[in-house]
C-alpha cells in the first residue's frame, strides 16, 4: 500500500518550490501544464505511488510555489527541476511531463541526460507549432489588460466554464470540455503575481503564429533514453498530430493515442495511463548515460544536414 501524499515546500535560490511526495521507490518526476499545479496529477498518484517515489512540483509561477518577476523560459524551468531533485537528494527519475510539463521534461532531458532515466510525454508541448488560438491570443500585446478584467469577474466566469464542462460531460464533446478546463484554469489565477508569471510563461513558448519553441531538431537524442508519448486523440489544444513527430524522429519511441481522451489523457482515463505507464517502467530499462555515446550521437550527421561546417 502506498504511503500517503504528502504536502511539502523548499526554498531554492531565495524561492518557495511546493511539492506533492508519496510512496518509496525508484522516482517518477511528474510536471504539470501551463496554468495547472501538481493537483492535476492527484487522480494518478496513489496508484504510482504503490511501486515508486512519486515527486509532483508546483511549477515556480504555479500553484503553491512562489511567483516572483523572473525567468520563465523553458531552459530556466529545467534548471529548476534539476535543483529541486539535488535538495531532495535525488539523483535521477523518469521525468513524466504533461504540456508544458513536456516541453520541461523534453529540455531536461538534453540539458541534463544523465539524470533522466525515462521520458513519458503526455499532450506535450514542443513538437511542433500548433497551438489553440486561446494561448496563441495569451502572447499578444495588451493580454495582461485582458487577463486582469477577466480575474475581476472570474467567479460568475469560473461557474459558467464548469457548466460548459459539465455540458461538455453529457453529451460527449471532448473538445469544448477541455477548453472549458482551460479557461477555468485562467480565472483560477488568484492573484496579480500569479497572473503575470502566467503571461510570462506563455510568451517564453509561444507567440501569434503558435509554439515558438521547439525540440524537433533536437529529438533525435531521444535515441538514448527511453520515451513513451500518450495522447489523446480529441485534444483541441495541442493537436495529437504531433505523435507522429515522434513516431518519424525517434523510432524506438513508444507512441499511445487514447480514443476518447482529449488534452488532459491523464484525467480522462487515469487507470489507462497509469496502465500504460508502469508498463512502460516494467519494460524498459533506465538510460544509463555515457559521456563517449551522447558526443557520437552529437556528431553523428542527421538526415539533411552538412556534416562540414560551412
């Protein structure tokens, strides 16, 4: 039986970083999306937490974790995830990213593979440039204005999102349900400081025309550590089209579409993904990184590239 979930914060760099703990193991590292917190994983965790040490962060800028005027890039998340593992004294995980969480996951494991022992991608972020028109609109000039009239009717706001969603329920529309969580995640925002780092996080990823940041050029390191990608095949704000990204750069990739499940594949059917999950740990063994095979798959020419410079 898996110990209960516990509630916990360390300070790092001056920095309250939140964090859900359960059950003992080998460490599986759950990131959460854009506008969510470390809640979005509570339907999962005790399961998980039968076999494994279960790590779920607010992201810095997200749910109980502080959210000062800083740095939200990809890279800089990524730092932060790995300090946070050094002042837990963890050494390595299989890093389980959703949305943003992805993105996170996919930068930590280039910044730090010798840490990533697996990498599970769920409706991630970072391969490729479509994006819902609602984020999209996030990085334009003038969102803050936006953002903040909206935080100021949010409660009559936040009850017609969860009747949309509720709707959304009944009669099956897996996309309007998700863009109703969506939004409701926004006007959850309690403060302006919250607010902010959310417009700071959107625009460190995206701009008008959609994802601005990508790890396609760099998936092919993804050879070396073993990958799961679970999807939803109704997602309306990542579109689960870019599965096949992963299934033409990394071959060795396991790729999953759920029938039925939209953006958030881990809500929707939480027995399946927890399925699938651990049968992918059970199957696989962790990356054991060395330093001789990551510079050769560094050098290693890529299909239409030069291998002289010049």
């Amino acid at each position: 039986m898996a110990s209960p979930q516990v509630r916990d914060a360390r300070v790092v760099h001056g920095h309250k970083r939140a964090f859900i703990r359960a059950g003992s193991g080998p460490v599986l590292l759950l990131l959460h999306g854009m506008g969510n917190s470390c809640q979005t994983w509570a339907g999962v965790i005790d399961r998980l937490a039968e076999s494994h040490t279960v790590i779920a962060p607010d992201l810095l800028g997200h749910g109980d974790s502080d959210k000062p005027r800083g740095d939200y890039s990809i890279a800089a998340y990524a730092n932060g995830v790995r300090d946070l593992m050094t002042v837990l004294d963890i050494e390595q995980a299989t890093i389980v990213g959703h949305s943003l969480g992805g993105g996170i996951a996919l930068q930590f494991a280039y910044q730090f593979p010798e840490r990533c022992h697996r990498l599970v991608l769920v409706g991630s972020g970072g391969l490729g440039p479509e994006l819902s028109a609602g984020l999209r609109a996030v990085a334009l000039p003038g969102a803050e204005l936006v953002v903040g009239a909206m935080a100021g009717v949010s409660g009559p706001l936040r009850v017609g999102m969860r009747a949309v969603d509720q709707v959304g329920g009944l009669v099956g529309w897996r996309a309007v349900r998700d863009l109703a969580k969506a939004g409701d995640a926004l006007l959850g925002l309690r403060d302006a400081e919250a607010r902010r780092a959310f417009v700071r996080t959107v625009r460190g990823v995206v701009d008008s025309r959609g994802q601005a940041v990508t790890a396609l050029d760099r998936l092919y390191l993804a050879d070396a550590i073993p990958m799961l990608v679970i999807w939803g095949d109704q997602d309306p704000i990542v579109p689960s089209a870019h599965a096949d990204a992963v299934r033409a750069l990394v071959p060795s990739a396991r790729v999953e579409v759920f029938p039925g499940a939209g953006h958030w594949a881990h809500l929707d059917q939480p027995e399946r993904f927890c399925d699938v999950l651990l049968d992918f740990i059970a199957t696989t063994e962790p990356a054991a990184h060395d330093l001789d095979s990551w510079r050769a798959l560094l050098a290693r020419p890529r299909e239409g590239t030069s291998s002289a410079a010049g």
